[in-house]
C-alpha cells in the first residue's frame, strides 16, 4: 500500500497537519518516532496563543501567527481542548523598556494584530495588582490566550485518525529513498511509502531532511526550563505576563495555565545534545531571578515540577514551509519554534495548500468530521453529569488521581481511544492523573496496574514513557 | 578485638565501644545504663533481628502476603531465610498468624504471615 | 441522601481508632469512607514491625496493628464504605462522596472526623536538576510496589531523605536483593529513629551521608545515576564536592505533607507549621462539629500516638452529638518558645475538667535540655530530657487544677532550656 501523504512527526504540527489532510479523500499516515503523541517540543512549551507582535512584519512566522491565534478558539472547541483567551502583557520596568513597548505596538499593527494597548503604570497595576512596583508600563494584547498545548496535539491526533488517517508509532524514520515519484521510509519497526512526506519532525527535521540529501534545514537547539506552581498560587496573574523581549527570545513570562496552575519560565539556553531535556541548577536560578521580577510573590516554593522544552531554533529566524530544492515532493515543516504553537492551526493549512496545488486533483472529504467527541472530565461535571455517568460506566466513580480528581473510567478512555495512551506519561498527559500537588505518588502505581490490565500486559511491561523507561524490574518472588 | 556500636535500646542511641576476645567480653564503655551493656554484649554474643519480607500466594488475590518472624532469628542468618522465604509459595486463603513455615532453618522461629491474603 | 450522625473521613489508625471510641461513647449511627479498597490505611504496605509497642505492649506489623482495629469495627454496626473518595464537605456538614456502586452519596452528618492521612513530598518541590528518567520515586509508591505488589522498582538504589520509610526502604531492598549504595541525608542528622539507622543501614553496611544532597538526576529514559554533592550551613549544594554515583533507582523520602484539601476547602483555619488544621484538646477545628486526627492533623512519629489522639477526636466528636460539648468555650491559645516549633493542640479549652497533654516537635537536636511548660509565666513543669530530636514528639501536660486557674488572658508556653 501506497500512503498519499506520510507525515513524520506527531507534535502538534504533524498531528494538525493530519487532520487538515483528513478533510481530502488522501491517504495519509502519521509516523511519530517515540511512544506517544506531542513528545518533542509539543509537550513542553509555554501554551501561549501569541497575538503575534513579536514577529518582524513581511516573515512567515508574523503572517501564520496572527491567522493562527485567530483560528484557536473555534479550532480547541471543536477539539475540546482547554484554550482561553486571557489576553497578554508586556511588562516595561523602566522608560527605555517603554521604547520597546511602542517598537512593539507598531509592530503588531503592521502584522495586523487586533486589540493592542498601550497601558499606564496606573491601568496595569488596576489590571494586574500583583505585579512588581517599579512597572513602567505594558502593551496589552486582547487576543492572546492560553491553551494546552499536548491536549490540542492529542485531540488533533484522535481527530486525525477518526477521520481516517493511520497513526504509526515507535517508527523513528532512518532511512529514506524515492523510486518511481514515490518515497519508501524505513525504521527499525518496517517500512512505508508515501508520495508526499511533511517533515514535521522537529528537532529532528533537520536529520529527516538530510535523509534524502537535503541540508538546507538549519537548526539550533535551545533548551527552556520551566516550573510548575500549585493551583494554590495559580491566580496571581490573570494575564499571561511577559518581560521586554531579547535576542534569545520573549525571556521568562508569569502566566496561569489552562488547568489553573501558575507556569514560570522559560530559560532560553543553546545546547547541543538533542536528547538533553535535563533542567538545571542555573536554570532554575535564571527562572527565580526573573519571574519576581514580574511578580514578587512568585516564590518556587509553591513549585510542584520542573521541565525542559527544546525548541529548534531556526538559523534564518523564520519558520521553514514549503517544498525541497532537492526533492518537490518532500514538504519541510521546520524550524517552528515560538510562536509555533500558535501558528500551527494555519501552518496545517499552508503546508496542505501547498500538496494540494502540488496533487491538482484532490476532492474533499464529505465524511470528514471535525469535531471531537466531548470527553467526560469528573472534575469538570456537574453532580448530575457526574450521576448519569456513574450509571452508565461505574468506573467513572472510582477516583484514581485524588489531587486532580482523575477517575479509573477517563483513565480507561484515554487508553482506548484512537492514537490512545501506551505508557504512565501518556495517561499523565490525556487525564492529568499524576499532574496534581503529589505527582502521582499515590496514583502512579493504579495507573501502572489499569494500563497493564487494559493493554494485557504485565505490570513491569508498562513504562513512563515507552522505551527503555520501565517503571518495574522483575517479581520479588 | 575492638568493635564501635550504636546503642538501640532507648533512642538517645548511646555510642558504646565493646573490647572482646573469641571468648570473653574485655570492657564496655560510652554507655550511659545497664540496659546498654546488655545490649552491646548481646551484639558481640548472639545478634539477632527480627525478620518481615513476604510470601508469594498461590491462587488468591493479592500476589504475596506479608510476613514476620515470630521471633528474632541469628543476624548472620538473615540471607539464609530470606532464600527459604522466597523459595515458598502458599496456597490460597491465608489467614493472618497463619504459620508459613516452621522454624525456619532451626533457629526456632516460624514464619508467620502478617495479613489476610 | 442519607443521614450519619458521624462521618469519619478516612479508614487508617485515626479513622478506625476515632469512629471505635465514638461507637463506645454512645454513638450508634456511624460511616467510615475510605478511599482504599480495605480498611487500615498506609498500614497496610508498613510490613515491618515496630507498630504497637506503646499502645498494645506488643510488637507488631504494620497490617496486624491495622487488623486488630478492622476486627473491632466488624464487630460493631459501623458502616463502612471503602473505595469511596470524598470530593467535598460543605459549610453545614454536607459530605459529598462517590464510589463505583453507590455513585454520588450525599451524607448529611452531625459531626465529621477528619482523617486522611498525609501524602510524601514529590521530587518537584526539591530543585533538583537533571533528567526526568524512570526510576525516580517516592519511597512509599516503593514499598507499595515491593510489599502489596511484589515487583522490584530498582535493582541499584539511591535513597535521598533518611526518615524512617527511608531507612525502612532501605532494609527492605537489601533483603530482596537490590543494592542499596548510600543514604542521603540533607540536614546534619538523620530525622529516623536510631534503631533504624542501626538496624536497616548499619546491619548491611549501607553508608548514611549527612549533610549531603542529590544534585542531579542522569539518564534519559531509565535513570542511570544521580551526582549528589555536600551541602553548607545554609544547606547550599558544595559543587567541589560534586560526586557521581551509578544507579537505577531513587527513592525520595523528604517528608510528609498532611492532606488538607477538604479541610481548606470547608474554610478550616490551618497551622502554618503542621499544615494541618488548628484544633482544641478535644481535636476539634474551628469549624464546630468537625474534628481532626492523625496524620491529617500533624505527622506523627508513632501510629501509637495516632490512635490516642484518634480517640480524643471520637470522643470530642460523640460529646458534640450528644450535646455534651461546652457552648462557650473558652479558648486559651498556646506558644511555641524556645526551639519548639509548633504545638498540638493550638489551643485549649480552660473549662476542660481533664488534664490537657500538649504534643511538639523541637526545631533541631538538642543534649541536655530541659523541656520547661509555663503558664501565666509560671513554671508548671521542668524536665530533664538527655536528648531532644525533631524525629520524635514530645508532649507536656496542664494538669487539670491549672486549667481551673486560668482565665481568658492566661498564657501557654512550652520551650526547651538549654
């Protein structure tokens, strides 16, 4: 069998990639290298809807995130995924930063971003009065938002599949080779053949793209720390607060998170090993340092986990969409780091004009179902939602997660559903049992046991995520 | 023979130093009671500890059952029972005292399961 | 909706302990939730013994400590409902919970008891750097896995906190045949009883470094080490002392942090120390009619202790039901002094007709102190202690005929003299 389209990659612009594709009669697959879903960069970001005054007018990345941001909310109903439009600030602390506030307004009206305001120290600390004292001022945004971003990545995934593509996971692509207009993609798990393939693979685009000879694709990692507060401090802010922007990107912003916890970070470090998600000491220092700065009652004391993001930075500064010098056929989707996330509803459409003019002939999908069944969250039902569910599937009144209120029935869902969880980190990811104040310390063994008992597995078969990431050795007896 | 010890019989946890040959006791000194001097010669005599692990279950719900000894046995022998422990596997329903196996090695203590299974 | 005269929040020690004494003070319509599938709480994974040596003169597991309370209670009517969380209580004792064959329960109660134990403090609270590997756990999802489920979480083990599960962990991997290769400890003593160190490290010579840290974890999918490092007076990691050790496994035994999410949620007044709720000598909050016990309460050393300060709350809770409680109570609060870091209870009724015994924990090691109670700046008692640890509680006692002496303005002070 001959796909249409094989998409590498299933962060959220391989996943939404899909999806887009999903609305044409073509036959597409989503190959992702790991276990699961939204591992790359895709699950470790800021969650920020940009409303795209950052980027420099005329770029690819100032044109697909004003139209992305503008797309999300409708597109996260759709998917039923947490989006909020909670608007951003950026904060100025003294009257040079004012400058650069103004660079930026002028800027975001020349990208044709709507609702920008330049606030007073009086208005942004009416707005915000948790803030620093010595703020100057801040650009206000009104369409920017909050969203989380593996959830859009999952949701798009299922969606994808529901609507008929083939999601292949641990197929990590390492070799690839074109005969006869098509592409045949080997990994260590077989082989597929495409006659298009998205290079969505994004740190590892570069790699992919080397594979049929193309070196264009120019990337430098750089790692982000972050930490997670308790929902306890989690409405400090309202805004999502950004400081003046730097060379090395937005510098560390203070924002609630969809899921009402506070998110402080991120460090902006170029490293070289693509595998390195360690946070660190100096990281965590860089993070304490600035983050008061903002907000001077952030304290990581309140913080229940850290992470490390990598974003590939591209050389060139804009996103890289479109089709290989070496090989037309081979679609590039690279170098998307911020705003990335938020660009990525409309980086789908443009990478799926492009095959599409590239095909001629394609017809729609009059099956084609963009909308994602609701997914039961006890702790979002009412008592009375919660009743009929119970009635309906009794493992919906057994909790699993206490901090999060995480039930054994969403966790059986989400192991069940199309492109569904494999692995602790995957269950972690689709539910949030395990995300809450005791990561998982209570949980995490049920939920080693459900997945073990739903895959037909042993216990010790299950891993954190996928690999060689085992939680369990051998039986004691 | 000269061996330095932590005193465990009340928790100020008294360091106690024991001289001692193949056959005697010389001296035991840093301890602050009697209770302490007990203790130390006890160590250097005939240690022994109490030992908790679990069993393995045959046919019943859980996968093992936890168990005790039911009264300390030779410190040197811990690794020795903990062969005889894991080598068992005992059938479905266990009862709690229930013994699991009779003294164990000959030390004179049973193994006895802790829980229900 | 159903009507309970008493709710217990909770089926370990506290809540099994608390609902016997409220049955045996007149009590008849009782219900014990527990969100487990049995009675006994963490009990029933503490397979070591050392339990009961204080309350039942014997020495015994974690589960034959629990098994003699579950005996009791079914031998009496108390009901109970066990894989049964409890979502929420509301201001007029309202209890919300849910199971998989009840569904929604809405129980209308008299008076609750509140006691849901304390969970362990995660890696995130701790900074430490490095990978988010597999292998990294607390040491009680450990002792879950290794006692109740019989798989071995680790075969190399680092172990960072040196509090009894710590310690107990340790003895217990050795015995399965994992290596255990150090202990860490972040402060300059270990917070364990001494019997431990001895009997759990010592026994199989594993070392116990004090004032050492875990710095970073390595490893990208299972872990394969941890660099740990000294730390200074301030408890600042010392980078020249930065050492690598090899393993595949770390247990995290960093304290325990009582579970107070209802609590707070009820509007209960907590103590910024215990991070529990702020109660009188009869464990009773200042939510009236809502009592607090165990580990929820404050941590406690000895589950012997839980199951004494248990009976106080179903006791305070089967007076209040019976309306027996005083009306107008009135409430002397009491001060930590020197080197005591919080007091349980916060604060006492001086219209209690029984004496009061006030629970603390000293702030660090102390030899040779004295452990001094005063009240309206009178010395009531002075004793001589040879050695004070924040491992252990300690207690002091108002004897009744102080009490009938105080009034609204009098004060408490319990402190350590050196």
């Amino acid at each position: 069998m001959c796909y249409d389209v094989a998409v590498i990659g299933a962060g959220v612009i391989g996943a939404l990639t899909a999806r887009e594709l999903s609305k044409y009669n073509l036959k597409t697959v989503l190959a992702e290298a790991t276990n699961d879903v939204a591992m790359g960069a895709s699950k470790a970001n800021s969650g920020i809807v940009h409303a795209g005054f950052d980027a420099k007018p005329g770029t690819l990345k100032a044109q697909l995130n004003v139209k992305g941001c503008a797309m999300m909310k409708e597109l996260c109903e759709k998917l039923s995924v947490p989006y909020k439009n909670n608007g951003s600030l950026v904060v100025a602390f003294s009257e040079e930063e004012m400058d650069t506030i103004k660079d930026l307004y002028d800027r975001g009206i020349a990208n044709g971003v709507p609702g920008l305001s330049i606030l007073s120290k009086e208005e942004l600390k009416a707005l915000e009065p948790n803030l620093a004292d010595d703020v100057a001022g801040a650009l206000r945004a009104e369409s920017a938002g909050i969203v989380c971003p593996y959830e859009l990545t999952i949701a798009a995934t299922e969606n994808a599949v529901v609507n008929g593509v083939d999601f292949v996971r641990n197929f990590r692509v390492k070799e690839i080779s074109f005969a006869d207009g098509v592409f045949t993609l080997k990994s260590d798990a077989g082989e597929l053949k495409a006659k298009y393939i998205v290079d969505a693979a994004g740190a590892h685009s570069d790699e992919v793209a080397k594979l049929i000879g193309d070196s264009c694709v120019n990337l430098v990692m750089r790692r982000g720390e972050y930490f997670i507060l308790d929902k306890a401090v989690g409405d400090m802010v309202s805004h999502t607060i950004f400081q003046c922007p730097t060379k090395m990107g937005k510098g560390i912003l203070v924002s609630p998170t969809v899921d009402g916890n506070l998110l402080i970070g991120p460090t902006a470090e170029d490293i070289e090993d693509k595998f390195d998600k360690s946070t660190t000491a100096n990281g965590f220092k860089t993070i304490k340092t600035f983050s008061v700065k903002s907000c001077p009652a952030v304290s990581v004391r309140n913080a229940i986990t850290s992470f490390t993001g990598l974003r590939a930075h591209p050389v060139n500064d804009d996103f890289i969409l479109g089709p290989s010098k070496v090989n037309p056929q081979f679609i590039h989707a690279s170098g998307i780091e911020s705003p990335g996330l938020t660009s990525a509803p409309a980086i789908a459409e443009y990478l799926v004009d492009i095959i599409r003019n590239a095909m001629g002939d394609v017809t729609e999908n009059e099956s084609f179902n963009g909308t994602r069944e609701d997914v039961f969250r006890f702790r979002h039902a009412t008592d009375e939602e919660r009743a009929e569910a119970i009635a309906k599937n009794p493992a919906y009144g057994r909790i699993v997660c206490r901090c999060e209120t995480i039930t054994e029935g969403e966790i059986i869902d989400a192991i069940k559903a199309p492109a569904g969880a494999r692995d602790v980190d995957g269950v972690k990811r689709r539910t949030r049992a395990g995300m809450g104040r005791c990561q998982g310390g209570f949980c995490g063994s049920k939920v080693v046991e459900i997945l073990a008992r739903e895959l037909g597995t042993e216990i010790n078969e299950i891993t954190k995520f996928g690999a060689a990431s085992n939680i369990l050795f051998d039986k004691t007896k | 023979m000269k061996r330095d010890l932590t005193c465990v019989a009340c928790p100020l946890g008294c360091p106690i130093t024991v001289e001692y040959t193949d056959t005697e006791i010389i001296s035991v000194t840093g301890n602050t009671c009697k209770r302490g001097e007990a203790y130390a010669k006890t160590e250097i005599t005939n240690p022994t500890r109490s030992l908790t692990s679990s069993v393995k279950v045959c046919g019943g719900v859980l996968p093992v059952v936890p168990v005790k000894s039911d009264k300390p046995v030779p410190k040197d022998m811990l690794f020795d029972c903990m062969k005889e422990i894991n080598s068992v596997c005992v059938k479905a329903p266990v009862k709690i005292g229930q013994v699991i196996i009779e003294n164990i090695l000959g030390t004179g203590a049973n193994i006895v399961a802790t829980n229900n299974d | 909706m159903l009507n309970y005269d008493l709710v217990v929040v909770g089926g370990g020690p506290a809540g099994m302990a608390a609902a016997l004494k409220a049955r045996e003070c007149g009590i008849e319509s009782i219900i014990v939730l527990e969100r487990a599938e049995t009675l006994g709480g963490i009990l029933e994974q503490c397979i070591h013994t050392g339990f009961g040596l204080h309350y039942f003169g014997e020495e015994l597991s974690g589960p034959e400590y629990a098994a003699k309370f579950i005996a009791q209670i079914e031998k009496t009517d108390i009901v109970v409902k066990t894989d049964t969380m409890v979502l929420d209580i509301s201001d007029n004792n309202l209890v919300t919970a849910v199971n998989k064959n009840d569904g929604l329960l809405k129980i209308q109660a008299k008076a609750i008891v509140l006691a849901m134990g304390c969970r362990e403090r995660p890696r995130g609270a701790l900074e430490i750097a490095g990978t988010r590997a597999s292998g990294i756990m607390t040491a009680g999802t450990a002792q879950k896995y290794v006692n109740l489920d019989g798989y071995m979480p680790g075969k190399k083990v680092v172990i960072l906190g040196s509090g009894d599960i710590g310690l107990i962990m340790a003895r217990r991997m050795t015995l399965e045949g994992a290596e255990v290769k150090v202990v860490c400890e972040l402060m300059p003593y270990s917070g364990g009883l001494t019997r431990n160190i001895v009997q759990c490290l010592d026994d199989f010579g594993i070392p116990l470094r004090l004032s050492t840290t875990v710095v970073e974890t390595h490893g990208k999918e299972r872990l394969e080490g941890v660099t740990i490092a000294k730390v200074d007076e301030n408890l600042q990691p010392i980078d020249s002392t930065r050492e690598y050790i090899e393993c595949d496994t770390l247990m995290l035994s960093v304290g325990l942090i009582p579970e107070n999410e209802l609590t707070k949620n009820v509007g209960i007044g907590i103590d910024r120390i215990t991070s529990g709720a702020v109660v009188d000598e009869m464990r009773q909050t200042d939510h009236k009619g809502i009592f607090a016990c165990g580990n929820v309460l404050h941590v406690h050393d000895l589950v012997d202790y839980v199951t004494l300060e248990a009976q106080l709350a179903g006791k305070g809770a089967a007076d209040y039901i019976l309306g027996n409680s005083d009306e107008n109570p009135c409430y002397v609060n009491g001060t930590t002094g020197n080197g005591v870091r919080y007091l349980v209870p916060q604060r006492v009724n001086i219209n209690n007709k029984d004496d009061v015994k006030i629970y603390f924990r000293v702030g660090r090691v102390f030899k040779n102190a004295k452990v001094v109670l005063e009240v309206d700046g009178n010395v009531i008692s002075s004793k001589k202690k040879v050695k004070l640890a924040p491992g252990e509680m300690e207690n002091v006692v108002i004897p009744a005929a102080v009490l009938s002496s105080m009034t609204a303005d009098s004060s408490i002070v319990v402190r350590v003299e050196e």
